[in-house]
C-alpha cells in the first residue's frame, strides 16, 4: 500500500489544483491526451478544467446547481443546466471518448439506466463510488447500530442526498451483471487531502472505488 | 421596455452604478437602391432599405471584437445611453451594455440596428414607397426573420467587418441570432440566442393573432391606410395588453398587482377600471400607441410567426448541421412565452451536430421579461462566456 501524496506532486499554485479533490488525479490519469470528455453532474468543473489542461481534452458537463453552471462558464467551460436523471437521450451512441461520473451514481434516482447511459454515449466510462463496505461504516453499523456517517457519507440518515449507496463488491456485480468490463480499477483510502492506494481487500479497507469501464 | 422595469424594480436597478455610454446618435445606412433591391423570403423585392443602427464601444484594429444585439418585437436600436441629455431614459438593454457591463464597450463594438418592418428609422410599412410618394401600408412586402438577418448582413459589410465576434439576442431577437448562425456560418463565433425559440408555438401565433385582429378591426386601421389621419389606437392598445400579458407571469403579477383595487379601496361595482392589473393594461396600451406603429406591429407579429427553422426538412438537427459558432442558450423558468424546452430543443440539436453550447436555466419569477430584468445573474454568464468561450482569443493551443 503506497502512499502518494499528491498535493505536493502538483503546482500548488495552481487555482484549479488547491480545489481538485485528491481522488481526481486518479481519473486524470486514466484519461488518454485529447480526448472527448463529457462529466456528469460537473459540479464547479475543477475536474473538467484539469482535463483540458493537462490532457487537452475537448470537455463539457451537465451540471443541475445553477451557482455551480456560473462556475463552470466562468471558467470557460461549455455546461450544460440540467437534471441527469432525465438522461443522455441528446448524445449518440459512443460519441464520447470519456463519460465520467464521480461520486455522484448514489445521488441518482435510476443510477442503473444512467451507468448505462455512460456506456452507450462513452467508448469508455470512469465511474467512482463511495465504498458502503469500508470497515468503519460497517464497524458503526455492527457495533453502534447507527446509520454510518463518514467523509464521504457525513449526512444523518434523514437529509441524505446519498440515496443508492454501493460497496465495490456490488458494483463490481453490477458491472458484470451487465456485460461492462472493467477495464481498470483503483481502490483508495482517501484522508486529509492525499489519497492511499488499496490493494488488498479493497472491499473492507478502501472507503473509495474508482472503475473504467467498458462495453464487452 | 425598460419603463417596465422601472415600474417592477423602481428607478434605481435602473441607474446603476456602472458607467452609461453616454450620448449616442442614431445612424442611417441605406442600400438595395434599385435595381439592386434585396430579394424576399416572400418573393417579393425591396428597395432602398434604410437601416437605423447605433453603435457603442470602438471596433479594434482587426475588427475582431464586433458584437451585434439584436432586439425583440417592439424594441429598436437604441439598446443604451441617451440620444439627447435631457431624454428621461436610456436605452433598453442599458443595465447590460456599457463600460464595464456585461456588453463591456470598453472591449466590445457593439451594434444595434432596428428590423427592417418597424418604425423606428428603418424601412418599415411607414416608411414612404418610391413608387407611389405616400406611406407604403399595406404594400409593404411582408418580411421574414432571415429578411431582417440578410438586411442586418448587409449592414455589418459596410462596417467592413467579416466575422462577428457574437451575435446576442431575447425573444425574437434570439430568433436572428439563430438565423445567423445558420445563414452566415463563417461570420459568427459566439452565439447567444436568449429567452427564445426555433419556431413559434402555435399558442404564441394564436396570442399574435388576437393582437392583429385588435389592430384590424379598430374602425381607424382602414386597410392600412390611415397615416396623416387618426390612427388605430384602441386596436394597437389592446395588441400590447395581450402582449404584455404574456411577457410577465403568474407570479409575478400576483406579486406587482395582487387584487389590488385602483385608487380606492371599495370597489364601484361598474365597468371603470377597478383594479391595479387592469390600469396598468390600460397604461402600458396607451404610452404605446405614442411610440409604434400599428401596421409595423402586425408585420412584426407576422415575422415571427413565420419563424421555423427546422424548414425545410423539418429536422431541427439537420438545419443546425452547418453552424459553425459556440453557443450560449439561456431560459427563464416562469417564461411561458418561450418555455424552457424550447430553449432544450435549439442545445438537443445542437449537441447532436457536435456544436459547443452551454445552456442555462435562470429561475425567475419574472416571465418571459426576466430576459430584460434578470440582468444580474444574466450578465454574469454572458461577460464570462463573451470573455472565456471566444476560440479566437481561447483556443485550445493555449493549453
């Protein structure tokens, strides 16, 4: 289990690296130069804007806060103001070299129909999840008997935007279930900024998964 | 317009504390001086044209920062600043153009010309016709959308300029800039079609309709011809109280009027005006009467409801295949004149051919005005997206 330290692997001077969460440069790197990239649910567009900097990517996102599209265009970032859950019905079949979704399956109505979306409009898709198997989450549930609450998942059980959560072992089931192949997988344990790789039983010791997934 | 912002947000949204242009003077350019009239989408020939333009800011030395506005039903050329000191107010986008606004004219040269079939110095149904010596009325050819673009085109050639940074426009001003983008690929970067659609609806052809018949069956219309004579006012005032209906909403005339009476606070039980919404109908029909012309209304009117860009395959997605700009689409949720999905069907074909396009939906309560009032939220995505999205000034080999 290295440990990487990734803030001091950056330009700390860099506007876009202080707000990049350590986890991005994961997904950053299985991005190859130049390609077609499309984020769902982009929020301010760090990721994206990191993208098209570091890799020259051709990007844009689909973003639902109305503050967050202002962010995205004030970075000259081309977003589109809408609800994911409605879909990618605009977007033909594997026009996209990349469609990313990171941390944000769990906040959906149908996670399933848009993974499968992500599938059919990228030739290629990265998606990261919150890990539900992270022994903390379930030493709170087995030992405290509450609804976990960690980084990732800090909301009470009441006004939770986190309505589908997944451990790795599911989706990977998921994934298999539904003919994608996984095509890379990182496992990490993400803590103050920097970020642990995971490699042995990531189910029980990574609280974040990170998948690029393919059509089989 | 803008008298309605006045009237919803009080005087001082209005002057703000960013800079005005100043004193502008209105300009005249006319062309299509037979034999060489401009073809109609109609059939029909039209010359000489004369078009009223101002313009604001200065166009820099490669002429790459031109920027044109174009306006919506009843507006005109003077977007901002004042014709004359003493003129009570400025023009009608003046809270977003200017120095430091979000047209920044420190920047940007920006146009404006008024459409060809208004009144307000451009060739219109009041203009006279070389052949006859009197007003043309009813003579007028009847003009489209892509007449008003193919008119403005000739404008922007004889400013020398070859390629417009961005083309901006609401309502059926949006309209133009769609058309632009379709008919002029190569002269347009940036594109920002606001509050508007491909094609109208056919509930907002039916709410033109109505505002016709207004002006057509009012005694004093005449066919037309009624210039030097009393004009068809109660036909025009009622066409601009349905139409000033339609631009706010719901909301915000609950907010503005409620059930408020008028003046007293008993009701008459008779038929004067008893409450607030029903003076301020009759107000907004009666200073307008003052400042357009009958017959420019319904050719107007007529113009737009002609508007289908999705002609003549009937494929939105097909007709856009040739754009070449970057697009900036923005709704108004309460707007129930040009609704949200209107704005979705322009980016869904837009995203299908391939086409750069950011879209934003501004929750407002202020109908389809909102794309005159919500100059805040409105102006900060369009300085960002003038400033950011230009590939001429943000290629990619910046990265």
């Amino acid at each position: 289990m290295a440990q990487m330290n990734i803030d001091s692997q950056t330009n700390t001077n860099n506007d876009e690296a202080l707000h990049l969460r350590p986890e991005l440069h994961y997904i950053i790197d299985m991005v190859k130069p130049e390609s077609h990239v499309l984020d769902l649910g982009c929020g301010e567009g760090y990721l994206l804007k990191a993208l098209q900097k570091q890799k020259r990517a051709r990007v844009q996102g689909i973003e639902l806060s109305d503050t967050a599209v202002q962010a995205c265009v004030e970075k000259g970032l081309f977003v589109y103001h809408g609800d994911l859950d409605e879909g990618l019905a605009d977007f033909n079949d594997q026009s996209m070299d990349y469609v990313i979704l990171t941390s944000t399956i769990q906040v959906l109505h149908r996670p399933d129909f848009l993974i499968k979306e992500a599938a059919r409009v990228g030739k290629r898709a990265i998606i990261s999840v919150p890990n539900f198997g992270y022994w903390r989450v379930r030493m709170q549930l087995m030992f405290q008997g509450v609804m976990p609450r960690t980084k990732h998942l800090p909301y009470e059980w009441y006004d939770s935007p986190n309505i589908h959560l997944t451990t790795i072992k599911d989706f990977r089931r998921f994934c298999h279930e539904n003919r994608l192949r996984i095509a890379g997988e990182t496992d990490l344990v993400i803590d103050q900024g920097a970020c642990k790789l995971v490699r042995m039983h990531p189910n029980f010791f990574a609280d974040y998964g990170i998948f690029l997934l393919e059509k089989e | 317009m803008p008298e309605l912002l006045h009237l919803i947000l009080g005087s001082e949204m209005i002057s703000s504390e960013a800079e005005s242009v100043g004193i502008v003077e209105t300009q005249y350019f006319t062309f299509a001086e037979p034999p060489n009239e401009l073809h109609l989408e109609c059939g029909r020939k039209l010359g000489p044209i004369t078009l009223a333009y101002e313009t604001y800011g200065r166009l820099n030395e490669d002429k790459s920062n031109a920027i044109l506005i174009v306006h919506a039903l009843t507006l005109d050329a003077h977007v901002a600043g004042k014709n004359h000191p003493d003129d009570p107010k400025p023009g009608w986008w003046d809270n977003a153009v200017g120095p430091g606004k979000a047209f920044d004219t420190n920047k940007y040269f920006v146009i404006c010309s008024n459409v060809i079939g208004g009144c307000k110095g451009s060739t219109g149904p009041s203009s006279i016709n070389p052949e006859t010596g009197r007003p043309y009325g009813l003579d007028f050819p009847m003009v489209t959308i892509l007449d008003m673009v193919h008119a403005q085109k000739q404008l922007i050639d004889h400013l020398g300029i070859k390629q417009l940074m961005c083309v901006a426009g609401g309502s059926m001003g949006g309209m133009q800039v769609l058309q632009w983008t379709v008919s002029y690929p190569e002269m347009v970067r940036l594109a920002m079609p606001i509050a508007t659609t491909a094609r109208l609806s056919a509930q907002a052809i039916a709410f033109d309709a109505v505002g016709r018949h207004a002006i057509m069956s009012d005694p004093n219309w005449n066919n037309g011809d009624y210039y030097g004579r009393s004009i068809p006012s109660s036909g025009l005032a009622i066409a601009r109280m349905i139409g000033h209906i339609t631009y706010m909403s719901d909301v915000s005339m609950h907010q503005k009027f409620g059930r408020g009476l008028q003046d007293k606070s008993e009701p008459d039980y008779d038929f004067v005006t008893e409450f607030q919404v029903e003076s301020y109908l009759n107000y907004r029909g009666e200073s307008f009467v003052n400042r357009f012309d009958p017959n420019s209304y319904l050719y107007i009117t007529k113009a737009m409801d002609y508007f289908d860009l999705a002609l003549p395959s009937g494929e939105l997605r097909k007709e856009l295949a040739g754009v070449k700009a970057a697009f900036l689409v923005v709704s108004f949720s309460s707007d129930w004149l040009f609704p949200p999905y209107m704005s979705k069907e322009i980016v869904s074909a837009l995203r299908r051919n391939n086409i750069d396009v950011s879209y934003a939906e501004i929750q407002s309560d202020y109908g389809h005005d909102a794309f005159l009032v919500e100059v805040d939220t409105l102006g900060r995505l369009i300085t960002n997206f003038l400033e950011y999205a230009d590939p001429r000034t943000n290629g990619a080999d910046e990265y």
